[in-house]
C-alpha cells in the first residue's frame, strides 16, 4: 500500500471525513480483521509455495491496509476496539487442494467486496486521504485477483 499512515494534512484529527468516509474505514478494518487469520495461516503452513507466496504478498498488503486504516479512525477519534484482533486460524483441517481451494475463494470473496467499497468510497467520500487508501485497494485486489489466476493447478492429493 503506497498511504503511509502519517501523511496528508487532511489526516490531522480536526478533519473528519463524511459518513461515507468513516463507514468506509469501519467497514475495511473490520474487513481486513476477518481475511487476515486466513491469510496468516496460509502464509504459514501452505504446502504449495506459490499459494504461500500470493498469502504472504496479500497479508503485505492486508497489513498496510489495516495500519493505515487504523491510524485515520484514530486520529479522528474512533480507537481500535480492545480484543478486536482474531486469533491466527486457517480453515479448519484443510489442506492440499481444499485449503487452496478455501484461501483462494476466501481472498477472492473479501477482495470482491473491498473493491465495491473501495469504488462506493470514490463516488461519496470526500476526504483526501481517505479516497487514496480507496484508490490503493483498487489497485492491490484487482493485482491479488490476477495473482490467484496465475496459481499453478491445485495437485489432488487430498
């Protein structure tokens, strides 16, 4: 993610973005706290290297994305929720082409739903910083999206 979280001026906490700013920054944090475990785990303990490296490049940009989300909502006074962050657990008891399978369906889905937030960003938010963070997981899920095409076959040894 090219957004540093300390950047504009338009981050300092007396320039709260619309509702559509903020909605978009709950919405993507919460987003991010739900496919990071998955990510997580697969970047761990996938066989396949190629699907360990397209969760390793996604938990990159997933990070980012949450650190810079993070830091807006509070600067504008809307702190992280103690004990929000989920424990790092893949899908439960899948492997080989199943747990490619998951992942992969499981990042397509949240990068899916980002980018038509991201898009819903563009057209009702007003707030600088806010619509460069909307205009970067434009580019990052659209880049993962192809990534998950470029994934060698599944090998069905399950």
């Amino acid at each position: 993610m090219t957004v540093s979280s300390s950047a504009p001026a338009d981050h300092a906490p007396g320039s709260v973005g619309n509702d559509a700013d903020v909605r978009y920054l709950v919405e993507a944090r919460a987003g991010l706290r739900r496919v990071m475990p998955v990510t997580h785990a697969v970047s761990a303990g996938a066989d396949c290297h190629a699907l360990r490296a397209l969760a390793r490049d996604a938990l990159t940009v997933q990070t980012g994305q949450l650190e810079t989300v993070s830091a807006c909502l509070a600067a504008w006074g809307r702190a992280d929720v103690p004990g929000a962050h989920e424990a790092a657990n893949g899908p439960p008891g899948l492997h080989g082409s199943s747990l490619q399978h998951a992942f992969t369906d499981h990042l397509a889905s949240h990068a899916a739903a980002s980018m038509t937030a991201a898009r819903a960003e563009m057209v009702a938010g007003v707030h600088r910083l806010v619509r460069a963070i909307a205009e970067d997981a434009l580019r990052a899920y659209s880049r993962l999206l192809a990534a998950i095409g470029d994934l060698p076959p599944p090998v069905t040894q399950d």
